[in-house]
C-alpha cells in the first residue's frame, strides 16, 4: 500500500521527491512489523513465519537508511547557506 501511494504521489500528482519528516511515520510500522512477527513467529513455534521476517528486515531498513539519507540531506543544504554567510 505504501508503494502504490509513493507512485502515486509522486508521479501520478507530480509532487516532488524530497525529505519530508513525516516518512519516519512510515519506516517506524514496517520495523514493529518485521520484529513483532519473527518475535511470534519464535513463540508459537510457527516456522513459516520466518522467511517473512526474514524478507522485512531488509525492507524496513531500506526505509530507514533513505529516509535517514533525505534527513542528512535536508540538514545539510539547510546548513551550507548559513555556514556561507
């Protein structure tokens, strides 16, 4: 559901790709996810479970490491003005 409101955001609506924080709303659920299903997966002995933890974990810290990447990004062409003048 989330790609399929990032495409259409950004390219049915052409609202442009740039750092906003309230992506980190995003990566926090994809994370519990990832961590609450491996946690169960354990508990209840469910071993199909497994490889879905197992496929989310990367998933969630792509999120991460783009959003935090947007962040750094952000910071850093806000600073670059100021540190000129």
């Amino acid at each position: 559901m989330l790609i399929i409101l990032g495409v259409w955001r950004h390219i049915y609506r052409k609202f442009p790709l740039r750092y906003d924080s309230i992506y980190w709303s995003a990566v926090f659920p994809l994370g519990m996810y990832t961590v609450c299903t491996f946690e169960m997966a354990h508990a209840m002995k469910l071993d199909f479970l497994l490889p879905i933890s197992g496929v989310f974990i990367y998933v969630a810290l792509l999120a991460w490491a783009t959003t935090f990447a947007g962040l750094i990004k952000s910071l850093v062409s806000s600073l670059i003005p100021v540190l000129r003048s």
